[in-house]
C-alpha cells in the first residue's frame, strides 16, 4: 500500500500526541494524481463550499473546485444476506455519480464497514479518484482490482493539501461500541485485515461481515478540512462514526480480550491495533496544528437514543470542537432494499437535537437523500437539489410513515454493521454553559 512520502516532518507535542505533518507532492509517486493535481491548477475556485448527503455517511463535497467524496456507499446487502459474497451495485454507484456530475478527485473512507467501503473501490475505479483510507480499506481496494498506488494508508496525524486552497487533517478516531458488551466488542475492537481478503470465483464480491472482510480498520479516521475563502478559512469535521466511552482514554482490546467477551473467535486475517493515544488527544492536536478552537460544521453521526451514543459524544467533544452547526448522518435505514427508494426512516433522536439546541447550534435534519447544503462564512444555507434527485428518481422530501419511525436493529455478527447499542454513561459531562 502507498503511503505519502515525507517532505518535511514538523514534530509538535500537545501532551502525548505528535502531529505528523505530510505536504502534497508531484505527481510522481505522490498523493495527488496527476489528473487531480493539473484540475487544481485549472479550476477557478467557487464561492462557497458544498456539502450533498448521498445517504449514511456519504457526503459529496465540492471545495473550491476540489471534489471530494466520503466513504460511499450506495450499495444495500439485502437483509438475511448472512455475511455472503456481495458484489458492488456498480451501475447505482455510476447512476449516482453522473447525477453529481461525473467526477471525483479524493475518496475518504472514514472507516471499513461494508455499510461505509463495500463501494470505496467502485468509486475510485470510475473516477480515478486517490483513496485516503486505513490499511484495510486499502486491502479492500485491492482485492477489488485498485493499484497499491490509488490507495494512500493514513493511521492519524497525517496533513494533506489536496490544492486550491484545501487542505485535510486525519484524526485518529473510534468506532462505537461498548466493551462490557458481546456485540460492542465486536464493533469497537481496533480490528485490521492482514492481507488482502479473496474475492468470492462466482460473484467476485467480498464477505460484508464486520468479522470477515470489512472490519472496522483499526478503529476510525475523522477528517478536519480547512478551505480558504475571501473573508476567512472555512472548516468542516466529519466522522462517520464515534466513541463517547473511549473518547477520553483508549480502552484497548487484545485477541484474549477480544475471544473471551466477544463470543467469538478471531479469524486468521485479523488482527487486533494496539491504541494508546485517546481521540480526544489526537482531536485536539489537530485542531492546534490547523490553528482554530472551533469548527463551521460538524458533520456527525446521528443514530441513538434520547441517552444513547451520539448525544453522549456530543456531550464529551462539544467544547473542544465547538460547531457553529451540526449535521446528523448514519440515521437512515442503510438496509432498506435500494438507495433510489430514498428516505424511509424518519428521525427519531431528538436527545441529540435537544442537546444543540440547548447550545445554541443549528441543527439541520435531512429530508432526502441528495439534499444539499451551501457553507459560507456567515452560515449554512439549503439547497433542495431538485434536478439531481430527479435524476435519481427521487421525491423532493421524502414521505415516510410513522410507523417506519424505529431504531437500527440489532442485527447479528454477520450483518454489515449495528451501531446503536447502547453507551449509557452516568458520568457525563455538561457542557451547555461552556460557549
């Protein structure tokens, strides 16, 4: 797998973090393509940034003229699928990238869940587009055909500059999960592929398990994007997933850890990532690297209860990323039959949307897939995106039933992913008063 080379390393301390700094390089053996880096040249930067939610936590982003998109998903692995061979739905993931245009220049892959990377690679395939990702979703990538070269593996503290004024922070992150339960160690566990996984010789798909082919790739990555503007740097956070019970200190799970609390065994193209840095450490290093004490949009995730995670990890990292608004992502049925159905589950935490509220930040919730939302300095605007999701076959707002309003289920192991289970803490911190 290619990592980035090293052009000048600037070594700085925040308590035990430190902050490795990687510049972009030519495009001979660099992170930029060259197709990437001579548009960066070419395009005259827009006014504003864009943001487009395609669904779980997939975004499209357009950054002064930079086209990003995160993780990717378009894909659904059908209900009692079992953690079989399951191919990309290349002809959605191309139906959906010629409504937003036909071009990509960077994928990032927060984590490597199927519901998060089963397409990773299908994007870049028809794009072209760098992925920045951990080593399993790179792993990912090349079982499906990508060269080493497309895929850059990033661990946290990593900077890129993508151009046009835009540039990346990785944040070393965690996946939700709680360790005092089976099905939360199964999920938090840092767990990494070892080798490339086989492709399925009938189907030539991979296993969507999260204990097989896509496990969670030693965790998570946030990324912290600064975009240069006339009046000022703008700045959005994404995380596709989050830990408010390891934000503080990693709670690190070891193979015997793992087999004895997990009821499962690990298998041989696992391993498990030792973590010693906690995720608040490795946030607010990058946040002292980039030079803010606050963030424009925290686009983050959304599933939970009135107690359950997400609210809790607002509650722990508010007063360090300090959004001046919040996006909730990962609420949506990732299982429902087909992306093109849209919206069918309605939003149902409303702990998360008391607590911003209660702090006095706009909290936006999604109405459809495809809708879009335009940052500037002076806030976040929306963008109903009518022509694209007509493309897409898609309603302007989605019309869900009531009764459709339910949690993620608790689905077994061999299911691509369950979120929602349950990181009650008695402990939490109130920051209401801390802005």
């Amino acid at each position: 797998m290619q990592r980035s080379r090293l052009l000048g390393k600037q070594l700085l301390i925040f308590g035990a973090v430190f902050f490795i700094a990687f510049c972009s390089v030519a495009p001979s053996g660099g992170l930029l393509s060259t197709r990437l880096w001579r548009a960066a040249e070419a395009q005259t930067p827009p006014p504003a940034v864009s943001m487009t939610w395609m669904s779980v936590t997939n975004w499209y982003f357009e950054m002064n003229g930079i086209k990003i998109v995160t993780d990717g998903f378009i894909s659904r692995v059908p209900r009692g699928n079992g953690g079989a061979p399951f191919p990309p739905d290349v002809e959605a993931v191309q139906r959906v990238l010629d409504a937003i245009g036909g071009e990509v220049d960077v994928i990032v892959a927060g984590h490597s869940h199927g519901d998060h990377t089963l397409d990773t690679a299908a994007w870049a395939r028809l794009t072209g587009a760098q992925i920045i990702g951990a080593r399993t979703t790179c792993l990912q990538a090349l079982a499906q055909g990508i060269p080493e070269s497309q895929c850059t593996i990033v661990e946290g503290g990593e900077f890129f500059d993508l151009g046009n004024g835009v540039t990346v922070r990785v944040v070393r992150w965690n996946h939700s999960g709680d360790i005092n339960t089976p099905a939360g160690v199964r999920l938090q566990a840092p767990l990494e592929l070892i080798n490339a996984p086989v492709p399925d010789p009938v189907n030539g798909g991979l296993r969507p398990s999260i204990l097989t082919d896509f496990p969670n790739g030693g965790g998570a990555r946030a990324f912290l994007f600064s975009i240069d503007h006339a009046e000022r740097q703008l700045q959005v956070f994404f995380a596709n997933t989050g830990n408010a019970g390891t934000f503080e200190s990693p709670r690190n799970v070891d193979e015997q850890f793992f087999e004895e609390h997990s009821a499962t065994p690990l298998e041989s193209n696992l391993e498990i990532v030792t973590e010693t840095i906690s995720a608040r450490a490795h946030l607010e290093a990058a946040m002292a690297d980039a030079g803010i004490d606050s963030v424009d949009v925290w686009l983050g995730i959304g599933f939970g209860t009135i107690s359950g995670s997400s609210t809790n990890l607002s509650r722990f990292a508010a007063h360090i990323i300090q959004p001046r608004a919040y996006i909730p992502h990962h609420w949506d049925d990732f299982r429902a039959p087909s992306f093109f159905d849209g919206l069918t589950r309605a939003w149902t935490n409303e702990g998360l949307e008391e607590f911003w509220t209660s702090m006095d930040v706009p909290f936006f919730i999604q109405g459809q897939y495809m809708d879009k939302y335009i940052l500037e300095p002076s806030g976040i605007t929306f963008d109903i995106n009518s022509e694209v999701k007509a493309a897409l076959g898609l309603p302007d707002v989605a019309v869900i039933p009531m009764d459709t309003a339910s949690e993620i289920e608790a689905d077994e192991p061999e299911c691509l992913c369950l979120h929602d289970i349950g990181m009650q803490r008695p402990d939490l911190p109130d920051f209401s008063a801390s802005r």
